[in-house]
C-alpha cells in the first residue's frame, strides 16, 4: 500500500507546474582572435561573437560564444595567452589569427607554427576547432602569397577541421563594410562576416551533435 501511494504521489508530481525538463545548457563557444574579433571600435554587442550568437540562436541553437579576441594580436601572441583565453568548460573554439602576422610581414612558417601549436593543444584538451582563414594582402608579392594562403586550407586538412577560407569575405574592398582604416569592419561589415561564416559553422555545430531547435 506504501509503495503504490509512493509511486502515485511520483507520477501526480509529474503533472505539478514547474515540474518540466531542465532545459538543456547552451554549448559554450570562445571566438579567439585579433581585433577582428574583438570589434575594434565597436559597441560589445556589435562585434563578430555577439552578432554570431544572435544568428545562430535566432536559428535555434543554444550558444553562448565568448569574446577573446585581443586587437593587434599575432598568431604567437595568441598561443602564448591560450590557456587563459579558452578557459576550462570550452567546448570549441572558432580560431581567428594571422592577420596582423601578414600585415607585419611575418614569416609564414612562424604563423603556421604558430596556429599549429594552437590547434594541437586545443585537441589536446579536446576542444574542436573552427578555422577562420585570412589571405595576404597583393602588394607582399606573389611567393609571400603562395606561402600565406596555404597555411590555413594546409591545417584544416591536416587535422580535419571546419575552414572558412576568408575572414573578411564581402569585407575587403568594400567601403561601406570597413572603417576609415580600410581595414577593420564596421558594424555593416561584422553583419556581413557572420552571414558568410554562418552556413561553416552551422556544418561545425552539426559534426559536434548541435542541431537547432524546431520552433513553435
């Protein structure tokens, strides 16, 4: 008699408000790159993790993309601050390096050094990673080029990972898009990145098991 009371009482619970499913937590994203990724210049809510967030939640996913962009970082400077920009909890990371690396002219083999550091410790700690590529500015020449571009499509494929091949896709070249340095987006400009990037990480979320939410 107890046990059937006990088991009526469970089930009557069942039917009590608040008693739904905990929802299930938010996947937690770091976006660890430059200036680019910070918002150089711009309000908090209008740089690239805010505006991606938004995105992809108003597509059903449960995100929460931290800001770890740092401006005027290098490929280097972000591996030497790595441990304390992707905390522990990270689930992934989208990685956004390199281009102030072209701009000083860096040599290539310290960027792909650099970002493969980076890659393979995040693996270590079995944190997946989105590549956000960069291409070299036309005015390095044609073997400085060569050797840029091809670190990132190089990386990807040697670790399998997610590439989108440009950051600044729509973006360079484009005046409504950048800031009066010609090279920094402007809120137009990050709208028009995160519209880009959006269907790669989409592909990203989906090989980690992320599928958005069905609405209504």
């Amino acid at each position: 008699m107890l046990l059937f009371a006990a088991a009526t009482l469970v089930g009557a619970a069942g039917l009590l408000p608040g008693s739904a499913r905990a929802e299930p937590s938010p996947l937690k994203l770091v976006a660890f790159g430059d200036s680019l990724t910070a918002g150089y210049r711009l309000p908090a809510d209008a740089a690239f993790p805010a505006v991606l967030e938004r995105a992809l939640k108003a597509k059903g996913y449960r995100v929460e993309i931290a800001n770890a962009g740092v401006s005027g970082d290098t490929s280097t400077g972000g591996l030497d601050r790595l441990d304390w920009s992707v905390p522990d909890g990270t689930q992934a990371v989208i990685l956004e390096l390199g281009a102030n690396d072209m701009l000083r002219g860096t040599d290539p083999a310290v960027t792909r050094k650099a970002l493969e550091t980076i890659i393979a410790r995040l693996k270590e700690r079995n944190i997946p990673v989105l590549l956000a590529g960069m291409l070299a500015a036309p005015n390095l020449g044609t073997e400085y080029r060569a050797r840029f571009d091809a670190i990132y499509p190089d990386l990807a494929k040697a670790h399998g990972l997610v590439l989108y091949p440009f950051f600044l896709d729509g973006v360079t070249g484009q005046r409504a898009n950048t800031m009066d340095d010609g090279l920094h987006p402007t809120a137009k400009g990050v709208e028009r990145i995160v519209e880009g990037i959006l269907p790669s990480v989409e592909t990203f979320l989906g090989r980690l098991g992320q599928n958005p939410e069905k609405k209504g």
